[in-house]
C-alpha cells in the first residue's frame, strides 16, 4: 500500500462523487481498516455465505462472479480502489 492511509482510499473515492464534510472525513479516518492481500481467483465471500464484516478495495481489481446452470463461472462486475464491493450484504 502507498504511504497514505488505507482509509484515504475510501475518502478519495467518496469525494468522486459527493462532497464530504470535514467532519465526515474525520469520522472516515476513524475507522479501524484491517488491511489484507489475497492471491489471484480467491474467493472472499461465496454464494450463500452470511458475511459480517465489510471491506474495501485498497489496491487492484476485484470480481464478482456467479455460477450457471453449467457449472461455469460467469463475471457480474468488477470493483476498483475506493470500491465497497459487500455493502448491500450487510
């Protein structure tokens, strides 16, 4: 990760698209990020799964994918930097 804070990721992204309020960028340089890297084609969270916490993409390109009837895997979007993939799960 680059030397700014992994909550400036998510700042960043957020200011894209709405103006923030100073002091919701404090409460957002709040939150505890835990940071993690995961390998190629890791599956973060699986069909039927009940997560419980959310994440952030700090870095890369994300997927998400479902099964067909065939047993392929077919691509429903992809999720960038700033990009809270899970939100609609919680």
């Amino acid at each position: 990760m680059s030397p700014t804070s992994s909550s400036d990721v998510l700042i960043r992204k957020l200011q894209s698209i709405s103006d923030l309020r100073e002091g919701d960028i404090d409460v957002l340089k709040d939150i505890q990020i835990q940071e993690k890297d995961f390998l190629a084609n890791y599956d973060l969270v699986r069909e039927g799964d009940r997560p419980v916490n959310s994440f952030v993409v700090l870095d890369g390109l994300l997927g998400s994918t479902k099964l067909t009837g065939d047993g392929k895997r077919q691509i429903t979007s992809f999720f960038v930097a700033g990009d809270i993939p899970d939100l609609h799960g919680l």
